[in-house]
C-alpha cells in the first residue's frame, strides 16, 4: 500500500468516526464535534494530495485548507452559542427533545 | 516514514473512535484535542509546516476552549449523560450506516490505481510564497473568509448573549 | 551594517565549537541524537538556573519597594557558620522544600488530569524557548514559521489552565480556571495583533530573520530596532501589557490574586505539583521577555556597532534581564485590576489601539522610499497615527466618569 493510500484510509475512518458519531449521539456538543472531525477528515486528504500530486509547488491544497480552518473555527463558534441558546430554552442540549417547531 | 504515518494514524483514530464513545463530555472533548493535535502531527510530516501550527493554534488553542466553555455553561461537565431508551437502535443504524460508508470509501480508495510522484522528497512550500498566493490568486476568498469570520462572531455573540442584560453593578 | 566579521568572532563561536567537540566522542550514527539532546540539555540547565534566580531577585527587589530586607539567610547547607552569600542560595533551599513536602491529591479529584495538568504547562512553556534566537548562531530550531510556532505552543497552556481547575472538582478553583481563561484568551488578540506591524515590516515570521532586519545603525550609534520607531514603540507597549496579563501577573494577577484569594485554579495543588506551576509561571514569562527582545529591542544586536566585540548571546541575556527586572518592577509599583477593568481594557482599548497600530506599520513600510524633508513627514504622521486614537479613544471611555476618589488614601 503506498503512503498515498495509506493517508487516504486514515481519512476516510476518521471520516466515518465522525458520520458515526453525528449519526448515533444525541448530544449537540459531541454532534458537532463529529462534524468537526468530519472536515479534519477532508482537511486530511486535501493536504496528502498536495504531498502526493504533480504540482506541490502550486500550494493549492495547503491554502484550502487554511480557508477550511477558518471555516470550521467560525461554524464552532456558530455552533455552540446555538448550543448554548437551545440550553437557555429547554435546560438540556439533548437533540431528540429540540422539537419546538414541530406541529 | 511510513511507521510514523502508522503511529500517527492510530493515535488520531484511536483517540477520536474513545472520544465519541465517552459519556463523560469533559474526556471526549480532551480526548479529541488529542486527535486535533495528532492531525498537525500528520501535516507536520507531510511537510506543511504553517498548516500543522495554525491548526494546532486553531483547534487546540480557541475550539478547544469554545467547546469546554460551552459544555461547562451547559451543565454536562461532572455527570455522565443518561441513557436513552433508544439510543441502542439509534447506535446500531449510525454503526451501519458509517460502515456502509466506510466500505464503500475503502473499496474505492484500494481498488484505484492511484498515480504517486515518484520523488520522494518533502514538497517546501515557505511562508513567504504561502503569503504571495494568499495575496495574488486567493485575494478575494481571503477576504470573503474575513466577512465570514466577522459574521460569525457577531451571529455567535447574539445568540449566546441573555436577553435580560443586567446593568454592570459598579462601572469604574 | 552587520558585519561579518562579528560572526566569525571566536566568542560568538564558542558555544558552537564546545557543542561539536563533545559530539565528535560519539559514533556517527548517533551523532545527530546528541547534537539535539546537547541543545535542549543546554536550555534547560540555563533556564532552569535563570528561573532560579529570577525568583530570588524577584523576592529581594520586591522586598526593597516595599521596604523590607527579602530573604537574606540562607546559606550553604551544613556549613552553619559559613559565609551568607546575600541569601543567594535560597531558591536551591525552596526546592528542597518543595520536593519533601506531602503531595495531597483532593479525594474526589480526577486523578489522572490532577498530575497531567503540571506536566502540560511545564512541557508547552519549555517549548516556546525553541524558536528564541538567543544569539547570532545560536537558535535551537531554525524554523521558517518560528512566530506562528511560539504562539501555537503557547496556546496550550490554556488547556492546563482548564485541566488543574476542573481535575481539581473544587467549585471555587473551577470558577478561578475560567477567570484565568478569559484573561488569558482576551488578552491573546492584543499580544498576536501587537505582533503583526513587526512581521509587516520586516516580510518574515522567521525570528532569525527578524532580528537580522534590525542590525543596522544610524551613524554607528543609534540601532535600527523596532522600538524606535513610532509603530513600534506602540506596538512594544501593547506587548508588554498583553505579555504581563499572559502570563498572569500584576497588576492582571487576579484569578490567583495572593492577597485575596486563595491561589486560584491552583487550590489543590501542593508541594512539587505547585511548584511545577510556579515554574511554568515564570518560564512564560522569560519566553515572552525574550520574544519581546527579538521582536522589538533588537535580539541579540549590539545597541552600537562599535560594542559587537561583545558576544551576541550576552547582549540578548542583558536584555532578557532587563526586561524581567521591569516586570518585577511593575509588580511592586502598580495596583490589581477588577475583571470587568481588565476584559474592558483588553477589548475596547488594546485590540482597536492595535489594529490602527497594523495600519500605522502598513503607512510606514509605504513610505519606505521617503527620503529628505520627507522623512520629517513620515515621522509626524506616523506618532499622529499613533497619538490621536490613543487620545480619542481614552476619551471616550472616560467620558461621564467623575474622576477617581480614594476613601480611605490621603489626599
């Protein structure tokens, strides 16, 4: 197995660490570190191409990941004041029972 | 080379698949700082340098913080989170379907032909010809990300604030 | 200019021929392994020995501002008799102390975080030293992002904050944890944006790179460090206060304010566990003297170009001490702020002071090529820039404040 594929494996299990975790828990604060394992999972793959394409001298994979960074820091930052918000209305964080809309 | 990327990969998995099992919310969340710093370890051996310590100030450094500030605020820091009475079935369908996923992926990755660069030697990107790209060709996805982050940060600030403001008791 | 011949001085070279000889007495495959654990071995014994030392001179010069002696007893261990030595052998008597005394790990504590908190300050502290340029060849690692390194390794010291306070399940330590984390998180903007206009000026984030950008003189007598210029002396002011309320100390002591409270996320904490603590403390502040060297005085560069026969590295020791006396200084001078003081300094006062301070450094590298009587209007504009929002916006966060009045103080 080249190293390629070996980093290309590591991804896609954290990858689906991440669906798993999203999938199954019913927690918001850990529902959302899943998605944030999920884009370090992409994070991952972008960085092994650069290593591993023809053209690592262009830079283009490190600087999408420095945007994708950026992006996961705001959608933390998002995400758990709206944590805090569903906390501050029904005193848990648990998803299932996040359900004020629902007719 | 190869055995560090090993050791690294089972480092970041290991500590990730513990983390998301945990009940205790406190453990996972440090569990994962673990793995988010296991990550820079990997862009460390990759060659990217910049990415490994703005990952390691980003993640480490503020989400880490954001996200133990927020199970603290919501009360999940000392006692592990109940049971749910469906949280088996819940379990076993995430299980099949993040396996499914998994398949699929793998199969994928190991049944292509993947072309690797033959010269092994790590790819150096500098700083300073990181920055000139950030500059030049990336200039307005730069500056897209900084409205980005600036919305954000107000959108996050209004949403966590109370609404019932309290008068600061004793301004100086 | 920066000469070449002070770079083959022998002096300057001394540490580096020592270093080699002792890695020529091990075999070649090896030789790497050595080369490395001589450098850190090598940090560690010298800081080990300046924290030492720091903390007695900190302790003798506080006890002259406020008029008293400081400790003056201690001597050499089984020698009643024998010379006194000014108490100089203090800090050695305090390990001891440390080492000997009990360990009490609270019952309920969460045992493993409880012992890996000390550890984690300490390590990440120590890190930071690995970027410092302490003279002209001498930087352990030579690394082409060396500042975005310095601050990631500094960052995770947030996290040791956060693990001594919740491991410790005490509520009032878990309270002074996050008091010391929204000091030490608002404080971290203004150090980072303070530290912008200089990787402006000088288009690196090397710090052997920066500090070569200031080796020149004016007339051989007045260095070209950042400090004299008008962004840089507003950018070293607002280090130095981001730096001091960083590393927790007066007058931003508060989360472990020792005469009021007990000791903050450090309650239960005791004998070497606390001293590890104490150790970390004093390591980032030494590691930020020293990145506040290199940034803006000028690193390990001579303030005049006819004083380079001194070797470099102790132009950088000389500074690094003249900056923690400083500290010291202003730890016996000034008084502790209030929470809401210190987040409301940070956050309307330090952090719109620097990001006009990034345009100021971007004005200057503009007018680089300025030369003549423009040069005076460079100068101006640039302490206008500096002057007129300092102004302004202290105005306007003192407007409707009558100003202060002190019960109890004589007036």
């Amino acid at each position: 197995m080249s190293p390629l594929q070996l980093c290309l494996v590591l991804s896609s299990l954290l990858f689906c660490i991440g669906l798993v975790a999203v999938l199954s828990r019913g927690n918001a604060i850990l529902v959302l570190l899943g998605v944030e394992l999920m884009l370090n999972a992409a994070n991952i793959n972008f960085i092994a191409f650069w290593r591993y394409g023809p053209h690592p001298d262009a830079g283009t994979g490190v600087i999408f990941v420095l945007f994708s960074i950026a992006a996961a820091a705001a959608e933390a930052a998002v995400g758990l004041a709206l944590v805090i918000a569903i906390y501050r209305h029904q005193q848990n964080i648990r998803l299932q029972e996040a359900t004020r809309l629902k007719g | 080379m190869t055995f560090a990327l090993i050791l690294l990969s089972l480092l970041i998995l290991g500590s990730a698949a513990v983390a998301m099992a945990l009940r205790n919310l406190i453990y996972s969340a440090l569990l994962l700082i673990g793995s988010w710093a296991g990550i820079a370890g990997f862009y460390l051996w990759a060659g990217a340098e910049f990415v490994a310590f703005a990952q390691i100030l980003i993640y480490v450094g503020a989400i880490s913080m954001v996200v133990l500030f927020a199970v603290l605020l919501t009360k999940q820091g000392h006692a592990p989170e109940p049971v749910e009475f469906n949280s088996v079935s819940r379990f076993i369908t995430g299980l099949i379907a993040g396996g499914g996923v998994a398949g699929v992926l793998l199969g994928a990755i190991l049944g292509m032909p993947l072309e690797v660069r033959t010269a092994g030697t790590t790819p150096t990107l500098t700083v300073k010809a990181l920055g000139a790209q950030l500059m030049g060709p990336h200039t307005a996805a730069l500056l897209v990300i900084g409205l980005l982050l600036t919305v954000s940060l107000l959108g996050a600030v209004v949403l966590a604030s109370d609404e019932r403001r309290d008068q600061p008791e004793d301004a100086p | 200019m920066n000469t070449a011949a002070g770079a083959d001085a022998y002096l300057e070279r001394v540490p580096l021929v020592l270093r080699d000889a002792i890695v020529q007495w091990f075999p070649a495959p090896t030789q790497w392994l050595v080369h490395h654990l001589i450098t850190v071995g090598v940090i560690l014994a010298v800081f080990g020995t300046f924290f030492a030392f720091t903390t007695i001179a900190e302790r003798k010069l506080l006890g002259r501002l406020q008029n008293r002696l400081g400790p003056n007893r201690a001597g050499l261990p089984w020698w009643q008799k024998g010379p006194k030595l000014w108490g100089l052998t203090q800090p050695f008597a305090d390990a001891v102390k440390a080492l000997t005394k009990e360990d009490i790990v609270p019952a309920a504590a969460d045992k493993l975080l409880h012992f890996l908190a000390p550890v984690l300050v300490v390590t990440f502290s120590l890190l930071t030293f690995a970027v410092l340029p302490f003279g002209r060849n001498l930087i352990p690692v030579d690394l082409d992002a060396a500042l975005l390194y310095f601050f990631a390794a500094g960052s995770a010291t947030e996290l040791a904050i956060f693990m001594a306070g919740w491991a410790s399940r005490n509520k009032y330590s878990l309270l002074a944890a996050m008091r010391a984390l929204a000091q030490v998180i608002s404080y971290e903007l203004p150090l980072l944006l303070s530290v912008v206009p200089v990787v402006l000026i000088a288009g690196t984030l090397s710090t052997r790179e920066i500090v070569v950008a200031q080796g020149f003189w004016t007339f051989g007598a007045l260095p070209h460090w950042f400090v004299f210029t008008p962004w840089g002396a507003a950018g070293f002011v607002l280090f130095l206060v981001s730096a001091l309320a960083e590393s927790n100390r007066s007058p931003f002591d508060l989360p472990e304010a020792e005469s009021e409270l007990i000791a903050g996320h450090l309650t239960e904490y005791s004998g070497f566990k606390y001293a590890l603590f104490f150790m970390a403390e004093y390591f980032g502040l030494t590691a930020l003297s020293g990145l506040g060297v290199t940034l803006f005085l000028g690193g390990w560069q001579a303030p005049c170009a006819f004083l380079q026969f001194i070797p470099s590295y102790l132009w950088f020791m000389g500074k690094l001490i003249g900056m923690i006396v400083f500290f010291i200084w202003v730890r016996g001078t000034l008084l502790r702020l209030r929470i809401d003081q210190l987040t409301r300094l940070a956050w309307q006062f330090m952090v719109p002071l620097a990001l006009v301070n990034i345009g100021n450094a971007a004005f200057w590298a503009l007018t680089a090529g300025w030369t003549g009587p423009l040069q005076f209007v460079r100068w101006g504009v640039s302490i206008a820039i500096v002057v007129l929002p300092f102004v302004l916006i202290g105005r306007r966060l003192n407007a409707g404040r009558a100003p202060r009045t002190y019960q109890y103080a004589a007036s």
